[in-house]
C-alpha cells in the first residue's frame, strides 16, 4: 500500500488538514505530519538554529514546532515506515494564487518534497470563511488518484486552487500558468501604549493582472485552477539575453585566465 504524507502550514488541529487526511486514506496509508500551530508565510524555511521536537498525537499523526519544511524533511527520513509515494499539503484556507506562492507554506511543503523526488500537490479553498472543505476533498481525491496512478513530470509541482462553492457549481478544471497578484497597502502602522511606532504586514486590497490562462482567471470563474511549478527558476530568455547583450563580460573572463 502507497504511504502518503500530508502536511499544512495551517497547523496540525486545521480542518483542512483533517478533511485532507481522511480523502487521503482512501488511497493509501495516509500520516499527517505537520507543524504544531499555524506557520502561515513561512515560505521555504528549514529551521537550523534550534533542535526540533516530534510528538505523536495519535496512530499516524504527528506534530512538529517548526515549518511545513521540516515536517516533509523530518516525515521522509525519520517519521514515515518508508519513502512516500506522494505528498499533499493543504487544504489550505486562503487562495495561494500568483506571486503567493512564493511565501505560501503549503506551496513550500510541496515544493520540498519534490525536491526528493516524490510527486507533490498543494491544495488551496479560495475563502477566508464557511469552508466547503467536502468540495475540495472530492477533487483532491480525484487528482491525488491520478497523480499517483501516472506521477508528475521532472522536478514539478502542483498548485491547485479551488473555489469555494458547492461541489455541482464547479465548472470543471483548468491548466493554467502563475498569475500576478499585488497587494495595496499592506503594511499599517500602530502604535503600543507608549507611543512607540510599529508595522504590521498584512492585509490590503490585492489587485490582479488578467490574462486567459491564468491561475486567478481560472478560480474566478469557478474553475479549479492546476498550475504545474517547476523548481529550475532559471529565465531562460534572459540567459539569451545576457549572453547576446552582455558578452562584454567574456572579456573579463579572459582577463581573469591571463591573470
């Protein structure tokens, strides 16, 4: 029977990851482990400066004070019976859309785990409230099946996004590239009882670049949004650039081989 992992960054106690779980034993010989309390925006963080504590709430779930990387980290090498042969994170509560993902710690988890080689997914219910976490488990379900049943490609991830509705006003699934998603004063300023200024990041009104294929579009329509992530960040149309409009630089090169 596959071993599965599934992870959050919502917290090991979140409803998501509890629905997410319970689909998941549908498939295979599903663990929760998962950080210890809610590591929204940790991003791809691996804690180095303190030593990591494991509890095992019960059969098959364990808690871990540090970030989603560390409970995908620790649940590979030292927690799960033998390698897993997939990874899922979520059901996150809150889009993880456009340049999201590049904090998001549900992404992040899935991203580590595919950097061991094992087919990752991060799964997302676009709410802040009244989750229809019984719509995004019965398309995990369906998408885990088929992720396990023909892998993924080469260093790639999922990033799945799925809105919140009821299952039957799911319009059906879309393929789509990383959208843009910026976010208009999103810093505020406050004051502790001494007059002493802070900030405080979060918040704001996110404003969204459209385009046909992307991500928001896709959810925006009630479409569930499939964004494969790839690890290699290179720009490739920018190394052409640099080596066209900047061979220059070889000239240093061979100053520094003279030399």
């Amino acid at each position: 029977m596959a071993v599965i992992l599934v992870t959050n960054d919502d917290g090991v106690h979140s409803p998501g990851i509890i629905a997410l779980y319970r689909t998941m034993k549908n498939l295979g010989d599903a663990y929760i482990v998962a950080p210890d309390r809610e590591r929204s925006a940790a991003g791809h963080s691996l804690t180095l400066h303190r030593p990591l504590k494991v509890e095992e709430i019960r059969e098959h779930v364990y808690s871990i004070n540090g970030t989603p990387t560390d409970c995908v980290t620790l649940g590979i090498n030292k927690l799960l019976p033998k390698k897993p042969a997939l990874i899922v994170s979520g059901i996150n509560r809150g889009a993880n859309l456009g340049d999201d993902i590049t904090y998001s710690g549900t992404v992040s988890a899935a991203m580590e785990g595919t950097i061991f080689g094992i087919p990752s997914i991060a799964f997302s219910l676009i709410s802040d409230k009244h989750y229809h976490f019984d719509t995004a488990s019965f398309f995990a379900l369906k998408i885990a099946s088929l992720v396990l049943d023909h892998s993924l490609p080469y260093d790639t991830l999922l990033n799945i996004n799925i809105p919140n509705v009821r299952k039957e006003e799911i319009k059906g699934v879309k393929f789509t590239r990383q959208g843009k998603r910026v976010y208009d004063d999103s810093i505020q300023e406050t004051y502790n009882p001494w007059g002493e200024k802070h900030y405080w990041i979060g918040g704001g009104k996110p404003y969204w670049e459209h385009g046909a294929d992307t991500d928001i579009e896709a959810i925006q329509t009630n479409f569930i949004s499939v964004t494969p992530i790839h690890l290699d960040l290179t720009n490739f149309d920018a190394l052409s650039f640099l080596r066209e409009k900047w061979a220059v630089l070889d000239t240093w090169n061979k100053i520094d081989e003279k030399v």
